[in-house]
C-alpha cells in the first residue's frame, strides 16, 4: 500500500520563476538567462475591483521568485498584487518566497521631511514581510537606508556599473568629460560612477520647494566645455533634470548625456526629454518604456536581465552576491 521510504532518495529544492503584470518582458529574459520556464500564475480581477492570485501547481517545497517592478500607472494594483501572491505561496508551503523588484515603489518617502508625514517606504517594508516575504531582491533604492526597514534579507543591486560599461564603448575624452550628481545626496554615487570611468565629477546644488519641483542653484565642479554625464536613480516628470540639463549648458557645458535606473516618466516627462538639449538618455528596462530605442529617440534602454538572473541563481545556489558584480552591491 505504501512506499518502502527505506529506500535511498534524493532531496533536492526546485526553483520555480513567476511573474507579475508589471513587467512581464523583463521576467521573460531572466528565465530566458537562467534557462527557465516561467511558472503557472493565475493573476485576475474581480468585477469590484479585488485580485485574485493562484499558484497553478504545487509549490510546496521550493524557492519561488516572484518578479515585479513596483510601478506604472496602476502601482497600487501592483503593490497590492505583490502582496497577495506572497501570501498565496506562504499558504502554500513555499520553502522561501524572494520577492524580485527592480522598481521599489513608494522609495522617495523614506522619512519624515515634514511634521504629519508617514514613512511609506517603510510601511511597504511591512507589508512585504506580512504577506510571507522571506527575501527581498531591489535595485537601486532611493536611499540605501530602506534597507534597514526590512528585518528580512535584502540583496540591494545596482546599475551603476551598467552605466559605466555602456559610456566605455563610447570612447569620450576622458580627460574632458565630467559626470554630474543632481544632487548632494547622489554625490557618492557620482563618485563612484567617475572613478570607474576615470574622470572628473561635479555636484548640482538645488532647493525642493515641493514635491517633483526643484529649483537648480548652481554647480560645483568645473564643467566648461565638457562633456557631461548626469546619473540618477530616477526620473519622474523630468522638470528638474530639464532644468539642471539648462543650467549646465547656461554655464558653458559641453555635450550631455543622461542615465539613470528607473524611467518613470510620469506627465509630460519623455516629451520634455526628447526636446531638451542632450545627446541620450538611458534607463534600464526596470521599468517597460514603450519609445526607448525606436529610431529617432533619444531615450534608449540597457537591460538588468542578466544582472538579476545572476543574483537570483547565487541566492538560490547560496553563492555569494557581491563577488560576482564587481563589489557595487550589497547584502544585509
């Protein structure tokens, strides 16, 4: 009647990839890399509005990673989705659910900048770990202090070195070439990114009177004639980088170029890149941008397919992350 459980098994954990309705594309060139199928994953809305989530075979046992960028027009709906598939796969008996976001929404309220605020950035930490999270994959996080939100694992990738390698093939005069931070904060981050490119850096010094506004003051660093390189984690409605990519020129800039993780592109935002003076702008395909590299663009996509597949095999064979990235990432 039963099986004779004496006899010699093996035991091994299964890796199963699924992805959610943000960023399919993505999720497909990652088990594409680590020669994967995507799994099963009924994801569907009621007629009020409610989703329904339903893993369509067994999980019981194994490492999923769920894939979804935390962004878009409906990024409640995402959250929320997000949400309410960790919970699925915890019922489920899950060995580890590692959520995958390239984007992490709700990232720039990280703290209290006014009395009466909330720190959404770290509610959204909560609720991660709630519905049955056990590790988290993010890339580029607005402040690296969002980290510290999570009482999980929290493997914090970045893109900068992308950037780096993709302005290389471009054979600038290094020696006339200067990458700018749009702010204080990104300072490090510019240094960084100048250091493995082997030029100079420079540091935009702005006020933000409110939110997605602000007010460019001028610029530190030497710029003249140079060809600039200004990175960001993000770019939203693009006001304030149209406005740093104006005062740069107005102070004798060179040509420009822009990089930075997450397109968002709210608003009017690739209209107002497309018709300001720079020679491209380059986001990673975190987030899906429908114009990037049609011709005539100038907004152009690298991808971060490779990067995170890499990361999600380390994690799931239990290698080590930041050997293999050039020491640019970071485990907690």
């Amino acid at each position: 009647m039963y099986e004779n459980l004496c006899e010699p098994r093996t035991y091994q954990k299964e890796i199963k990839l699924y992805t959610g309705t943000s960023n399919p594309e993505l999720a497909k060139k990652i088990a594409d890399i680590l020669h994967l199928e995507l799994q099963g994953l009924k994801i569907e809305k009621f007629a009020n509005g409610e989703i329904y989530a339903r893993f369509m075979e067994s999980v019981r046992g194994d490492e999923v990673f769920f894939i979804q960028s935390v962004a878009g027009k409906n990024l409640n709906d995402v959250l929320m989705e997000t949400l309410i598939v960790a919970d699925a796969a915890s019922r489920a008996s899950c060995k580890n659910f590692t959520a995958v976001i390239p984007h992490y929404g709700y990232a720039r309220q990280d703290r209290k900048a006014a009395s009466r605020e909330p720190i959404s950035a770290r509610l959204v930490a909560n609720l991660l770990e709630a519905a049955g999270v056990d590790r988290v994959i993010a890339l580029d996080l607005h402040s690296g202090q969002i980290q510290g939100f999570f009482d999980i694992p929290v493997t914090h990738l970045t893109a900068l070195y992308l950037f780096g390698d993709y302005y290389k093939q471009k054979n600038f005069d290094w020696d006339n070439t200067v990458v700018v931070s749009p702010d204080m904060g990104r300072a490090k981050v510019a240094k960084k990114l100048s250091d493995y490119l082997g030029c100079e850096v420079a540091i935009a010094h702005k006020s933000r009177p409110k939110h997605n506004a602000a007010e460019v003051m001028g610029i530190i660093g030497n710029i003249v004639g140079k060809t600039c390189i200004i990175n960001d984690d993000m770019i939203d409605t693009g006001g304030t980088l149209v406005g740093s990519i104006n005062k740069l020129k107005e102070m004798g800039a060179g040509d420009v170029y822009v990089c930075a993780t997450h397109g968002i592109f709210s608003g009017k935002a690739i209209e107002l890149l497309e018709n300001a003076p720079i020679e491209e702008c380059v986001v990673t395909d975190a987030i899906p941008c429908e114009v990037a590299n049609n011709p005539g663009s100038k907004i152009k996509q690298i991808s971060v397919a490779n990067m995170l597949a890499q990361c999600i095999y380390n994690v799931y064979t239990d290698n080590s992350v930041s050997e293999s990235s050039k020491g640019g990432n970071s485990e907690m």
